[in-house]
C-alpha cells in the first residue's frame, strides 16, 4: 500500500508564503518577496487555513500576526521547509556546501570565551552561513526560540529529548591577579581564604559556601562572605585581573588571562566545581546541512583544545 500525504506538491507554495508572512508581519512584504499579487499570498493563506481547520493568523489593516497555532506550525514548517531545500540543493546541483542561517544559544561566558575567538574560522570555512548567538543563562525553549543548537553546562541532561555531544571537560578554581596576592599575601590553606576579598558569582546575601576539593580527598568547606558577587563570570574575571580580590572562575574563562599573566592560580590543587560542557539539539530529526557544518566545526576544534601538545623532539622530527 502507498502512504497518503496530507501535503500535495502545490502545498509548498502556500506553506512558504505562510512562513514569510508570519516572519514579515505582512501580506504585502511577502507577496513583493516572492513576486506574486497581494491576493494571491491571501488566496494561499485562506486555503491553508480551510486545509488544516485552524486560525493560524491574525489580520489587521497595520499588521498580521501568529495565533498561537500558527506560531507553532510555523516552527515545524520552517525546519521542514529547510530540509526540502537542503535536499533540493544537494540533488539539484551536486553541491554540498553548507548555507542559509542557524540560531544558537550559549551561556554568557561561554560564549565570549569559546564561540567568539573561533567565529572567524568558521565564517572563512563557510562563507555561506550566517549564525545568530543568543547569549544568555537563561535555558531557552529549542522550539519557541527556533534554535539549532545550544550549549550548556552541567550534569546529566533532564530532557531526554535532546541529543548531547560532550565538548569540553568544565572545573572552576580559584584565580587572583598577581599584585593582588603581593600585597594581600597568598593563601596557603582553605581557612585562609577568609582573610581575603572574595569574588563570588552565586551568593545568597553576600554569603557562600565554598567546598574545596583537592583529589579524592574529602572536601574542605569554609563560609565566606563576598567582597564583590556578580551573576557573570567575566564580570568577576575582569574585577580580579583589576586586583579586587580572590575570584572563583571556570578554568575555561581564566585561561586566556593566566596565560597572559594576569591571573594566577590561588591553591593550585583545589577544585571548587567540575562538569561537562555539551553541545545539544532536538532528537528525533535530521539536522540540516547547515547545522552539521557549525555541530561539526566546534566539536572538532574543541577535540585539538582537548589534544595535550606534542613533546618538541616529535615536532622536530616531523619538520625534517
């Protein structure tokens, strides 16, 4: 028996003037966008909305906007939509070069500190993507923001739905610039640290609890009040290279500024949180091409990060 669809041919057309209208806020933009009469774009929307038996639009003399159905058929759609086209493109002309738009999201700090100094390459690797960060702590809802792919940090994934691909190992420690410590003195011990201005992120009424594990031992804990709290990492970052303090930072956020010296390790042994850093999209779909080249892309960069570098002898020998 052949399958049924409910989607003929002639469909696509009226299913992309949906899409542009939702995304232009008007029937006139979109008719001038794909070339077609006023009447014909609204022809197309009252057959699709006669189709399917929903209001999928509100009309205005000003404006057109999403019901709440129509703003969720246009996120299905439009990913359905970019897959013909990839499909289309591939077939068409035997070409596999990645383009159109992706959206992704990142935590603040992530993406200063791992997506911007990589942006380049990408771009110069696929001139044909374009890509939209959403940076922000916030977890953002994939489907309603229409996101490709986010990053996150933390433990195990609470939505099964999502397919996670590890990208980096994540550990926080404690970091202060060296003037800092030539003046206030460096701490040689945990119940030093509350001699010291402390730069906090997570802090209930200027208070934390810090828990200081070195190796397998048994954690170390010590109330401590904050000097300065903040809810961004780079924040924090910058105030300690400014010698405000002793700040607890991602080792991934400090790196840059300990390698440029303006940052140092304080207790070089203790960790004060570990995780994992993921990259994550909606299971259950193709992904396309577009979104593979970007997935791709940053899990082969932070695979040469995570790559310990080769002994000088190795390197000379391969240059001979």
């Amino acid at each position: 028996m052949v399958a049924v669809s409910e989607t003929r041919p002639d469909d696509l057309g009226d299913l992309r003037a949906f899409c542009l209208v939702v995304d232009l806020g008007s029937i006139t933009a979109a008719a001038r966008s794909l070339g077609e009469t006023k009447g014909t774009v609204s022809r197309r929307l009252t057959r699709l909305e006669a189709a399917l038996g929903v209001t999928l639009l509100r009309r205005s003399p000003r404006l057109v906007q999403a019901t709440e159905d129509g703003a969720a058929y246009r996120t299905r759609i439009g990913r359905a939509l970019e897959l013909i086209d990839d499909a289309n493109t591939e077939l068409r002309h035997d070409v596999k070069t990645p383009a159109g738009h992706i959206r992704v999201t990142a935590p603040t700090d992530i993406g200063h500190t791992l997506l911007a100094p990589r942006m380049a390459a990408f771009h110069a690797r696929f001139p044909e993507v374009s890509v939209e960060l959403l940076l922000t702590d916030a977890l953002l809802d994939f489907d309603a923001h229409q996101i490709d792919l986010g990053l996150r940090a933390g433990g195990p994934l609470r939505d099964s739905s999502m397919v996670a691909v590890k990208l980096l190992d994540l550990d926080g420690r404690l970091y202060a610039s060296p003037e800092y410590l030539k003046l206030a003195g460096r701490p040689r011990s945990v119940a030093e640290l509350g001699a010291h201005r402390m730069l906090l992120q997570r802090a209930t009424r200027g208070a934390a609890t810090l828990q200081l594990a070195r190796g397998a031992e048994k954690p170390e804990s010590l109330r401590v009040k904050g000097a300065i709290c903040a809810s961004d990492f780079a924040f924090l970052k910058a105030a300690a290279v400014a010698h405000a303090g002793v700040a607890l930072l991602p080792s991934l956020v400090a790196q840059r500024d300990v390698t440029d010296g303006r940052l140092v390790p304080v207790l070089r042994e203790y960790t004060a949180f570990s995780g994992v850093l993921s990259l994550l999209h909606p299971g259950g779909r193709i992904l396309p091409l577009k979104v593979r080249a970007f997935r791709d892309f940053l899990v082969a960069s932070c695979a040469a990060r995570r790559r310990p570098p080769r002994p000088p002898s190795e390197v000379a020998e391969s240059e001979t």
